[in-house]
C-alpha cells in the first residue's frame, strides 16, 4: 500500500463514521424529537435544492472525467489532467457536490442535530484534498501548479 493509499483512509474512516452518524442523528431526530411529522418549510426547500445541485454537480463532474474518476485515490495511473468543463472553475467539484448534498440531506428532514453533525464531514473533506492535491502535484508537476494559479479549490472565484 502506497504513502498516499495510507494517506486515504485518514479521510475513508472518520468520513464514512460521520455521514453515519449523521444520518442516525436525523433519523433519531425525525422520529423521536419531531413525532415523524414533515413540515416542508424553508429549511427543507434549502435542504432538497443543496441536495438536487450536489448530485447534479456530481454527474457532471464524473462525466467530466470519465475514465480518470476512482473512489480511491491511486498515484501513478498516467492520465491527464482533466482542466475543461466544470474543472475550468475549480480543482474539486466532487468534493463541492458532496458537501453540497450530504449538508442538504439532514436539512430536508429539518434536522439541525444532523446537519450540525454532518459538519464535521467538511474537514474531512478539505484533508482528502489535501492529500489528493499533493499526488497531482507529483504526478503531473508544473502542469498541476500552473492550474492551480488559474483555478479555485472548491468554490468558483471565492476559495
């Protein structure tokens, strides 16, 4: 297993225990603190619409890489680097998608206890890039650096 394999499950882990237990949380808090009474509100139409642009996000970004897409990440599987579509605004719209959804997702169900937890997704989130950012660096060199002059890290124009 390779140093930046390694380096990956210090994001699989602590992610995938928190959308778990982020999703019990909005599921405890649904049935036992609302009664499994559904009040579409505000807080749920800005839950459905994160969710709706985060998996729209997604299915763009993947079909943008296509066969570059992996769920790990593996260095030295030579493929280029994917600077057109959405990743001409920035660097990680996967990652953005999926902050994007899995906040909207205990919002829907009006579970602040849930998004609250779901929070702590987001540092796991920025660790992977991290880790990822550093494999493109080695695998594609200056090609990498000098996309990242031009691009974002997650949000287009801000960040």
């Amino acid at each position: 297993m390779s140093k930046i394999e390694r380096a990956d499950w210090g994001f699989l882990v602590p992610a995938t225990f928190i959308w778990v237990v982020s999703l019990a949380v909005t599921v405890w808090d649904f049935v036992w603190l609302q009664g499994m009474v559904y009040r579409f509100g505000v807080v749920g139409a800005a839950g459905l619409i994160l969710f709706v642009a985060g998996v729209s996000l997604r299915a763009v970004g993947k079909r943008t890489l296509q066969k570059s897409y992996s769920y790990f990440l593996k260095a030295g599987q030579r493929k280029p680097l994917v600077t057109h579509g959405v990743y001409r605004f920035i660097r990680h719209p996967i990652y953005l998608a999926a902050i994007l959804y899995n906040l909207g997702a205990p919002l829907i169900f009006s579970s602040t206890y849930g998004f609250l937890v779901m929070l702590g997704f987001i540092p796991c989130i920025l660790y992977r890039i991290g880790v990822e950012e550093r494999m493109l660096i080695q695998e594609f060199g200056d090609e990498y650096l000098e996309y990242k002059k031009h691009t974002k890290k997650l949000i287009p124009y801000v960040y």
